[in-house]
C-alpha cells in the first residue's frame, strides 16, 4: 500500500494542491510531489515574488505560452484594485502576494472589430468621467463604468480600476481598442 499526503494551501488569492506520494522498497524510498494547479499563475506569483516587473512578468508568460494574450497588473499592497472580465478570459488576482497586488488576465487571440478612434474617444470619455464622478474609489469607478458603458454604445472584456499611485501595467496583444487614466484600463469589446 502506497500512503497518500494531500495539502490544500493558498497562496494569494489562488489554491494550490500539493500531492506527495511515498513509496518504499527494502532498498530505496521515492517521493514524487505533484502539483496541481495551473501552471502559468505559478509563474507569475514566483516572478512577482522575485521582484520582477509587470513587463517582465508579461514577457515570461509570452515566452512560455504563445497561445494566448496577456494583460499584467501590478499596484502597491496600500492601494485596492477590482476588476471585471467577461466569458473567454482567464484571471489571475494575488492580493497582498510579496507586498503588491497584482491582477493577470489570459486571453485567446482575438480578432474583432473595433474602431479605435470611435471607440477609443467614447471609452476614454466614459473612464475618465468614471474617475471624476468617483474620486479615490475603484469600486465605485468600476461600477459606474458598468452601468454607464451601454449608453455610450460600449461593453468590454475587461475592466481594471484601481487606486494606487505606485502601479505598473502591460499588454501584449493584437488588441488595439483599449482606454486607459492612471485609475483604469478598460479593454474594448465593441
């Protein structure tokens, strides 16, 4: 019979499994450990505990997984960051992980359709109205861009708001259609 050692843990905001199997012969022990959990947010916690900015980080997650676009996200722990994603992106939150919060979204590759000047001038007057209507509250910021963001013909795939002064963020993407202040990025869906 082989004894089996299960752990749960959390790490930030995300649950790892750690699985440890022992096996013993009269000559030999072998232990195997399995971890079970995906594998691209691993890195981005192990690179931002490394001190790594959000360009490196969104480098080494381009590097290792070509498949997808990447969006990082790293603010000072005394700030608050929130955020809304629609169906067909992956996040990532560790809050409070090594003294930053940082937000990763995963995304296919998109090819949409999104005028950049329409689109971009309605989004960009909509976060900044957001901001000014809000000031010093990224729920409240992010909440009225989501009530808002219809009547100026707009929805996303993601919003970030956040109220930190010390903040970094990247993207690597074929995504043209996006609006950003320094308390929101808003990435354009139509």
């Amino acid at each position: 019979m082989t004894p089996t050692l299960t752990n749960f843990t959390f790490k930030g905001s995300s649950m790892s499994t750690t699985t440890t199997t022992t096996t013993t012969t009269s000559t030999t022990t072998k232990t195997t450990e399995k971890i079970e959990v995906t594998k691209w947010k691993d890195l981005a916690d192990q690179l931002l505990c490394k001190g790594l900015s959000a360009r490196e980080i969104k480098d080494a997650l381009v590097t290792a997984y070509k498949d997808a676009n990447w969006f990082v996200f790293i603010g000072d722990i005394r700030g608050y960051v929130y955020f809304r994603y629609d169906s067909g992106i992956d996040s990532h939150s560790a809050l409070g992980l090594c003294g930053k919060n940082m937000v990763v979204m995963r995304y296919a590759l998109l090819n949409h359709e999104c005028n950049e000047v329409i689109s971009g001038t309605l989004a960009t007057k909509l976060i900044d109205t957001a901001v000014e209507e809000n000031p010093g509250n990224a729920l409240d910021t992010l909440n009225y861009i989501r009530a808002n963001e219809a009547h100026y013909g707009l929805s996303h795939h993601f919003i970030i708001t956040w109220t930190t002064l010390s903040y970094r963020w990247e993207n690597w993407a074929n995504m043209g259609c996006y609006a950003y202040n320094d308390q929101v990025f808003y990435f354009i869906k139509s």
